[in-house]
C-alpha cells in the first residue's frame, strides 16, 4: 500500500468525524437542485477496477440525455480511463494517477487546473466502496451541486457530508450499472439503455482487423475469443474446459479460436494451447484499447467472470461468461447477448463444458 493509501485509510477511519461538523455541506433536496444551472459536469470515478469502471460507464448516458448541451469531464484511474478516451457521451478524460511516485509537477498542475475548471455539478460514483480520494476531489471542485450516495458513510459520521444532494440506496440483489445510475436517477438522470460502453474509433477497428488477419484469421470464418484467465483464482473454469468448448465449436461451428490471456497468466495461455489439437491464434496485446478492438473483431467471446468479460461487453461482443462465487445478478454486464452460466455451489469446476457449449452455440446461430 503506497503513501497515500495509507493515509487515506487511517484518516477516513480515525479523523473524519472531526471533520463532519464544519466541512458538512447543507443537504438539499431534487425540489432545490435547478438544471438550468447545470452547463459544466464533472463525473468522479477514479478508485475501481476495469469492470467496475465500466459498469460506471452507462452514467455518461444518462448524463448526456439529461444534460445535451453541458461539457461532460471524468475523473478515472489511469489505466482506465484509456477506455473513456473518446467516449461519445463525453468530452474530456482527466486521468488520475494511483501512486504518488507517478506524479509529476506538470501532471498535478494540469490536474489541478481540470479540476478547478468552473464545473457547476460534480458526480460522485460510489457504489461498492467509498473514496475518500473522490469526495476530496469533488470538494475541490469547489461545484455548487455535489452529488453522491448515501451508503457506506465513513466511520463515525452520520451523513456522506461531502455531498449536498445525496441519493437513497436501494436494497437488494441490485446490477451494478444499476446501482450507478441510481445515483444519477435522483436529478432526473436515466437511460434505457444500462450497457457499458467503450467508443472505438473507425481506425481502432481497422487495425484489429488488419492485425487479426496477420495473426491468420481468414476473415471468412466466425472468431471465437477464448480468455481463460482471471485475476481471483475462485474465479477461473478450468483450462481444460474451455477448450472442450473451443473443440467442439471448431467442429460444428467451423469457427476460428483466438486465444487471449493477461499478465502473469503465461501459464494458462501455455497450457490452452498445448491441449488444443485445432489451430489457435493468439495475442498478449497490451495496449487496452488496441485489445478492445481486436475483442470487438471477434463474434463471441468466452471468459471467466473478470475485467476482459466487461472490455468485451462494451464495444458489443457476444458473450458467454462462466461465474464462480460472484452474484451474476449484480456483476454480469447487462444485455440480451450477454450470457452468465454458475453452478447452485458458486465453484467454477461444479460447471459442465456441456451447458457453457449450448449457450455460446447459440449466440453464433
């Protein structure tokens, strides 16, 4: 844990409390808050994971249906917000650098400056944990609408007092889109559309596919994207699994298997390709938004329940992810061709390649 991460821990869980009476904001209520007001939006999502991130991601929707002529800027992790870069719903990306030894004068100046640049509301997206790296910046912001939700206050506090307009919290098995645009939803911000998006530039796409061809895809056949890994180890189907899958889809599908891993799951990637007995291509791309693409090339994809699962999901991949102890009900990507296959036991290996065939069969129909 870096220097500020420690800080951040002992001070929301210690000294907050200290805080709430003068730092509090007055609460207003959805009658107080005036739209009309509203021209510059900042949207904070700076603490998650990729798919956390991109469960996020149906927000900017709503925001931009609510607000379509506001300038939209979002705060992310520097890793993810390459996925934000030219987003269609949004205007800029401001990225936020997670340890301070990647911090540069120039960096925090710019930063700074982006921050401080006029916003009339600014958005808070806590939903699984509470940052208070987030509230600091959107307090900073210096916003006269401050947005965020009511659960998970800090220790010792009553309220989320960084906020002036706090949105209720649901009970419940909740999807986790959802969950964001419950935060939204209380000025009046929605969508019909709850999917994750990533915005693909048209030359993104024509590299993939360029790539994919060198790689030696055909281009005739359907492509099937096979990524067996996952970072929680509860979470990974067994290899040999996948590629029953992936054999019996060459067989009856006559598809082509593009094979995909992540950092330090060489072995997962040496092991898939050792038992297949069909032609394989594969990559170790490392560029996020080049491996977006290259995933949006692909007619299916198949994963383990992790970030390449809602990478896939947003630039409108096919899928059929396998899930372990994780509630698909609240983390699966939402759409009609997005498919969540667990076992009643939530273990991995309870779950028969048979079942994950029929359904990913069918997506290819």
């Amino acid at each position: 844990m870096n220097f500020w991460n420690a800080f951040e821990q002992f001070f929301k869980h210690k000294q907050l409390r200290m805080f709430e009476k003068f730092l509090g904001l007055r609460q207003l209520f959805p009658e107080e808050f005036d739209p009309s007001r509203v021209r510059r939006i900042l949207i904070v999502r700076q603490h998650d994971q990729l798919g956390d991130f991109l469960l996020s991601t149906p927000v900017f929707r709503a925001v931009r249906n609510r607000f379509p002529s506001a300038y939209i800027a979002v705060v992310a992790r520097k890793y993810t917000a390459a996925l934000a870069q030219n987003n269609e719903f949004i205007n800029t990306v401001i990225p936020f650098y997670e340890h301070g030894t990647d911090w540069r004068l120039k960096s925090w100046r710019y930063f700074r400056q982006q921050i401080r640049a006029g916003y009339d509301l600014t958005i808070v997206l806590n939903t699984v944990s509470h940052s208070l790296t987030s509230d600091l910046i959107a307090r900073f912001s210096n916003a006269p609408y401050v947005l965020g939700p009511e659960h998970l206050p800090f220790s010792g506090t009553q309220t989320n007092f960084f906020y002036n307009l706090i949105s209720p919290y649901r009970d419940g098995r909740i999807n986790q889109s959802e969950r964001n645009l419950d935060i939204v939803r209380y000025i009046g911000a929605d969508t019909d559309d709850a999917g994750e998006n990533i915005t693909l530039l048209q030359s993104e796409k024509e590299w993939a596919n360029e790539h994919l061809r060198s790689m030696g895809w055909d281009g005739m056949r359907k492509l099937v994207a096979v990524h067996p890994g996952a970072g929680k180890i509860p979470n990974r189907w067994p290899v040999e699994n996948f590629v029953a899958v992936a054999e019996k889809l060459v067989e009856e599908k006559n598809v082509q298997i593009f094979l995909t891993w992540g950092p330090a799951e060489e072995e997962l990637g040496a092991r898939f390709s050792s038992l297949a007995k069909f032609h394989i291509i594969s990559t170790t791309e490392k560029n996020i938004r080049r491996f977006a693409a290259l995933l949006a090339s692909a007619d299916l994809l198949l994963c383990n329940d992790t970030g390449v699962m809602h990478v896939g999901a947003a630039v409108g991949t096919p899928l059929v992810a396998v899930f372990g102890p994780t509630d698909p009900e609240q983390w699966k990507p939402v759409g009609e061709r997005i498919i969540a296959v667990r076992s009643k036991d939530g273990v991995c290996s309870s779950i028969s390649p048979d079942g994950v065939f029929k359904e990913a069969f069918g997506l290819l129909e």
